[in-house]
C-alpha cells in the first residue's frame, strides 16, 4: 500500500541535472503501475515542453542572423562615424547574444563524446590562452586530476568562469585541487554579489549590476552556459561571497584515477 507513496516520494530526488525524470518501471500491483504511469506521463509531457522551448530559441538565435547582417551592410554607409558607431555597436551585440542563445541550446541538448581530461593542464591552457588575451587571469596552484568530460565544452566553461572573474570581479585566481572529487576554486577581487540574489546568478540574462554589467561587454548567458556543461560531466558549480570581499566559483567535477584503468 505504501509503495505508490515512495515512488512520490523519490521522484523528486531522481531529477537529473538535465531536469528530468527518468522513466519508471510500470510493473507490481495496479496501484504501482498507476502511480509509476502518472510519473512516467508527467516525465514525458515535462521533456517534451522542454525540447519545445530549446527548439523555440534555437530557431530564434538562427533566423536573428540574416536580418542582422543585413542591418549591419546598412549600419555601415551611415554617413555620421559616431552614429554609424553607435549602430554596429548594438547589432554586434544582438549577433553575440543570439550565438550564445545557440549555443545555450546545443549545450543542453547535444549529447558530446566524453574523454579523460587531465584537469589541471586544461586550467592552466585556458588561463595562458587569456592571458594572452589581456584578461587578468592566474593560477595559484594545482594538483594532477583527471575527469571524465568534452573537453573541448569543458574548456568553454572554464573560459567563461574566467572572463567573469576578470571582468566583473577585476582579477581572477584559480585553484586545482584532487581526492574524490576534482575541485576548480576560482576567486576574484570584485565588490561580491548581494546574498539575496546569489541563487539567480545561473540564470539566462541575469545581471547582478544592470549599471555596471552596462559597460562591460557580454550576453548574459555566460555562467547559464557554463552551469549546463559542468552539470552534463555529472559536476555542479555555484558562487559565494568570500569573507574578505570578492566572489569564489567552486567547480567540482568526479575525479577518476590516472592511467589505463582510468581511461
């Protein structure tokens, strides 16, 4: 008799990172078969809405494309230089934001070929990549760690956590450590975010200083993008405030041993 309540019960803590349900074995008594179908209906009718969403901004992000470089061959006979400035500026900004939009997509949607990723030199790649780039970036320390992931999604995720750090928090710091679980602390020395809002910082758009974020360039869909790929490797990311000022981005990964074992 108690069996339909613990399949209720359970549900919610089956959620994978994708935010799905996965699907129930229909078999026992006619109540745990009732029980398992309503889940298995309400799985099926979330992942379809979902699909349906992704598929929605997927077309947007593309169709977006052609009326902005038609808009931008425009923008560039505008005979005033400032204003002919002005207008590129804007439609640079609309072309990045639906290549992100895009790529929002591809990342929740598209199933990439996982490989064993030494994690600590990836850091350390993506870091000397955007160093040369002028961002302020650089390793404090690190340790030998493996993972299991895409590496080249997992080093779009790093780059992004790194940009954020540079830019919204003035420098950022990155740390590797290993064990049971492969951990990537990256610190900045920014102004922090207010803790009431800390919980909406993944979300798509999201600015914690609309003022600010202004003059800094960028779509919004950074850290949304970046959340997707770790949670895809079976990792998790979140931010917090450090005591002494600025922001810690903790990325933990499952570690996997070295070696032909664990490859």
């Amino acid at each position: 008799m108690s069996r339909p309540l613990a399949l209720l019960e359970d549900a919610p803590q089956s959620v994978g990172a994708d935010g799905m349900l996965p699907m129930l074995e229909e078999r026992g008594s006619a109540e745990v078969r009732a029980t398992a179908a309503a889940i298995n209906a309400l799985s099926t009718r979330l992942k379809k809405a979902v699909e349906s969403r992704m598929r929605l901004v997927a077309a947007a992000g593309h169709d977006l494309r052609t009326p902005l470089t038609r808009m931008r061959l425009r923008a560039e006979f505008v005979c005033d230089d400032e204003e002919r400035a002005l207008w590129l500026r804007d439609i640079d900004e609309l072309r990045r934001i639906a290549h992100s939009a895009i790529q929002l997509v591809n990342e929740e949607t598209t199933r990439t070929p996982l490989e064993v990723v030494r994690l600590d030199e990836l850091v350390s790649s993506v870091a000397a990549e955007l160093q040369e780039q002028d961002f302020p970036i650089e390793v404090a320390g690190s340790c030998e760690v493996h993972v299991k992931a895409s590496r080249l999604t997992l080093s779009r995720a790093l780059r992004n956590l790194f940009i954020n750090a540079a830019t919204h928090g003035e420098r950022g710091i990155a740390q590797v450590t290993g064990g049971a679980v492969a951990r990537v602390a990256i610190t900045d020395q920014g102004p922090g975010i207010e803790p009431a809002i800390l919980d909406q910082v993944f979300e798509p758009f999201f600015r914690a200083d609309r003022a600010r974020s202004q003059k800094i360039p960028g779509t919004g869909l950074g850290l949304t993008i970046a959340r997707a790929i770790i949670r895809k490797a079976g990792g998790d990311i979140r931010i917090e405030n450090q005591r002494d000022g600025g922001r810690v981005q903790p990325v933990e990964l499952p570690a996997i041993p070295a070696g032909p074992g664990g490859r």
